[in-house]
C-alpha cells in the first residue's frame, strides 16, 4: 500500500486541511497518508474535510502541540 508522510508543521487552517486534501486527490485509491501538524484547529478541520470529501481518517493522535493524522484514500 502507498504511503506518504506531509509536514505541515507551522501553517495555519485552512491551509492544513486544503494541502491534506490536495495529496487525497492526487493519491492512488487505497494510499495512506500521514500528516504531521502543529495548528490545534488541523485534527478538527482536516477530518471534517475528510467526511465532506468521502475519504477515510484511520487515526488522529496527538502528542503534546504536535498531532499526527493518517488519511487513507478509499478504493
């Protein structure tokens, strides 16, 4: 399965949530994508985005300021 990993530490809403949607896009069907952010509105606006879009969040974490998401392009 085709992974990639997207820093997007140090930009703010919207612009995590529109780049993750923009890698979704240009993903293969079933790739996963990991996304590594510090905006503290990312891990609620980028699965929102995510419903919207039809794609799947598989897990969000976060470990102190830094949040971590893995979005998965569904087949």
């Amino acid at each position: 399965m085709a992974q990639e990993e997207i820093d997007l530490r140090g930009l703010k809403c919207p612009l995590p949530a529109l780049m993750a949607r923009k890698h979704l896009r240009d993903a293969a069907f079933g790739a996963e994508i990991h996304i590594i952010t510090d905006d503290p509105m990312a891990p609620i606006d980028v699965p929102h985005m995510c419903r919207q879009e039809g794609y799947d969040v598989v897990a969000v974490t976060r470990d102190g300021d830094i949040a971590r998401m893995v979005l998965k392009r569904s087949a």
